[in-house]
C-alpha cells in the first residue's frame, strides 16, 4: 500500500527541487525535476499539472542539445512563490 502525499509536501518537493534556480531565467524541464526528486518522469509531470492548476507554475521553453547532438527547443517550468501565486485555473485536488 502506496502512503497518500498531502498538497502541502509535494509543493515543498518541487520547491525544493527548483530552489537552485531562483534568480535564474531557464526554468527545468520535467526530465531534470524527476531527476532530481528521484521520482519517475510521469509523477513529475502529474504534480507540474497540479502546480498548474494552483496557479503556482510558470511555464517556458529552453534550448537542449540531446546526446546524439540534435539541438531542440523542450518545455520548461519554474514554481511561482505562494505570495506571487496566480488565481487557480480550477478547484482540481
């Protein structure tokens, strides 16, 4: 049995996570915040949705280069502070 994860602690994750780039302009894409989390791509991409919803995710684009050398353009996202925190799209938990 999988223990339930409060709104409150995966904000905190993610905060955690993005903390090391406050101040920055690039945000990390959902690949490198599984990462760092240590939590599987789909589960970051499930809580990204969350922080949507709550109006606390700030999304962008960033240019990567991949290990075959292509160069593209992925979706990044950076976690708005609570005091700067827009109206929540809906009322989803």
């Amino acid at each position: 049995m999988s223990a339930t994860i409060s709104r409150e602690e995966w904000l905190s994750e993610l905060e955690r996570v993005m903390a090391p780039r406050r101040g920055t302009l690039d945000g990390l894409t959902a690949t490198e915040i599984a990462v760092q989390a240590n939590i599987p791509r789909s589960r970051a991409l499930v809580l990204l949705g969350r922080a949507r919803d709550q109006g606390r995710l700030q999304m962008g684009r960033k240019p990567i280069v991949g290990i075959d050398g292509r160069q593209a353009t992925v979706p990044c996202y950076r976690l708005v502070p609570a005091s700067e925190q827009r109206r929540p799209i809906s009322d989803k938990k």
